[in-house]
C-alpha cells in the first residue's frame, strides 16, 4: 500500500454561535495516500466543507471554531502547530482549491500576480523566476496564449478559466495534498470534464493525494479509488468505489445512489427523492442521525447511536441493520 500522508482521527469541530456551541464535524476518521484520490460525497450542510477546512485550520483567524481530535500530516499534528508553521503547510504542502473560483480570486490583482504571491512566499525564488513559472502552470493547466492571460484580471476571464487559474495556484508549490472542494460547481458539463480530466491527470503525473468533495456521484465512480458518504458531520459509509456503487449498505448511500438520473430510466419517470431535509445542527435527533428520513427506521435507531464498524475488509458503515 501507497504511503499515507495525512491521517485524520476523531476529528471534532465546533463552532459558538447565538444558539450555543454548535458541533459541526462529530468524530471524523480517515487517511489519503500518497497517489490516491478520495471522494467525499453527501448533501449539503453534512459537512463535507468543513472537514476539509478544519484540516487546514482556516477558522483560526477569528477563533470562530474550535477542534478536538488529531489531524496528522506526515509526522506533523497539525492541529498543534503554532499558525507561523501552519502558513507554511498552507499553500505549500497542502492546497486547495474552492468552490467559487470568481469569489476566491482577488479582483484587484493580476491571475499572474495571484500565481507569482504563493511562489514568492514559500519558494525561495527570484520575481523573474516566478513569473516564468507561473506562465508555465497557465500552460501546463491548458489556458490558451499564457502570457497574455497573465496580465488579465480574474474578470477578464471565463468561468473555466478562472477554475483552472485556481488549478494553477493550488499547483504552484507542487503540495503533496490537494483537497478539491466541488471544483467544477456552476461550470458546463463540457467544461466541468476537463477541469476534472486535468485534476486527474496531475494527480497520476505528480502522485499527490487528492480529496475530492463533490456531489456528483458519476465523476466519483470515474475518477476516485476510495470514497467516503457523509451526513449531518458524521461518516456514514466508506469503503472502495466498487464495494459503495455495487453494494451499498447505509439506506442514505443507497438513497444518493438511487438518486442519480440513469440512461435506462422511462420517459416522464421521476427520479428518487430521500424523503425529508439535513436537520439544523441544533436538531440533531437522538440515536442515528438519519432515522428521520430512513424508511427502515426502527425504535433502537431512534434512541441509540449505531457503532461505525467493518463489513467486510475493506467497507465500513454506521447502521444497525448491518451488525
């Protein structure tokens, strides 16, 4: 087996807020190696942005949360580290890129300026070598005619552009994580393709470990290796791409796969719903946490909390019904 190199274990994030503190990520657990791309699938508000955040510590700023657990890369706790040595993990050896590539831009700079920063802060490199090198990652990510892009500002630039600008920056320093959160939300399908065809291929030809959060189930089956289901903060599933899509266990996996639009479905016929919404984080329900829209649901899922444990060797799932 490919080396791990990051190692979350009962990760736990909360946040205060006027309710009162407020658990967002509830006992976390899983490992990325070297090479390997995870996907990290669910509906909104499960958590899945937050798990990923709370990896790089990005609530720190204002002390918005506050994190219990550990969170390993290589050697490194990095929930431990003092937030000069975490900058330098930031960027550097883990990136990542965000879902609104207009929004995480800044529009008053250059998309060359924005590649030249992460260069210049954690490589020790001249400004005329950093400026070839970010005119070679404008290339390298496939943006047509690199210099004259370099100048441009972000508003300049199509929606796919500008995510494969984010591309380039998050590839810069050639970290050895890269956590993809949804990276091709509100682009075309065309577009949505080849940014994800261009992840892929710097995955293989680099061999760093990708964290892909997506809600596309078909971009998962295609692409990832290992995939994790969450809901409500918890892990509910995890196992190999082929154990989740040919035998899922958890009734919400099953409920997200049957959700997916198929080729061989009737004219007019309705795609499958989970029946019910996310509950606020100050609703969470006693026991499971998705018995209120399972249809299996029974008075031991409503009061006790299933154990996260192995049904073979390489699945796991949170549900009574498979103990």
């Amino acid at each position: 087996m490919a080396e791990s190199i990051l190692k979350v274990k009962d990760l736990c994030t909360s946040f205060n807020t006027e309710r009162g503190r407020l658990k967002a990520i509830d006992g976390v657990s899983f490992e990325v190696h070297k090479g390997e791309m995870l996907g990290i699938v669910g509906e909104s508000g499960c958590g899945k942005s937050v798990t990923s955040q709370s990896i790089l510590r990005l609530y720190d700023e204002k002390s918005l949360a506050k994190y219990t657990g550990e969170v390993r890369f290589h050697d490194s706790s990095l929930l431990d580290l003092p937030e000069k040595e975490m900058r330098h993990v930031r960027g550097e050896k883990i990136s990542m890129i965000f879902q609104d590539a207009l929004s995480s831009l800044n529009p008053v700079f250059t998309v060359g300026n924005q590649i030249m920063e992460s260069l210049l802060i954690h490589k020790s490199i001249t400004k005329k070598e950093a400026k070839e090198k970010a005119i070679q990652l404008l290339k390298d990510v496939g943006i047509p005619d690199p210099v004259r892009r370099f100048y441009q500002y972000p508003f300049e630039l199509s929606g796919g552009m500008r995510q494969r600008v984010m591309i380039a920056v998050a590839l810069a320093c050639e970290p050895e994580l890269l956590i993809a959160d949804e990276p091709t939300t509100a682009l075309d399908v065309t577009i949505q393709a080849q940014i994800m065809d261009l992840i892929v291929e710097m995955n293989r030809r680099r061999g760093m470990g990708v964290m892909l959060i997506t809600h596309d189930l078909g971009v998962v089956a295609e692409t990832c290796s290992k995939v994790i289901v969450m809901y409500l903060g918890q892990i509910v599933e995890e196992g190999l791409v082929t154990d989740i899509f040919d035998h899922p266990m958890h009734p919400y996996t099953v409920g997200l796969m049957e959700s997916v639009p198929r080729i061989d479905s009737k004219t007019g016929e309705r795609l499958h719903q989970i029946k019910g919404t996310v509950p606020l984080l100050n609703q969470i329900p006693e026991g499971c946490r998705f018995a209120p829209r399972c249809p299996y649901a029974t008075e031991l899922c409503r009061k006790k909390m299933p154990e996260f444990h192995e049904v073979s060797d390489t699945q796991k799932t949170r549900c009574h019904r498979m103990i």
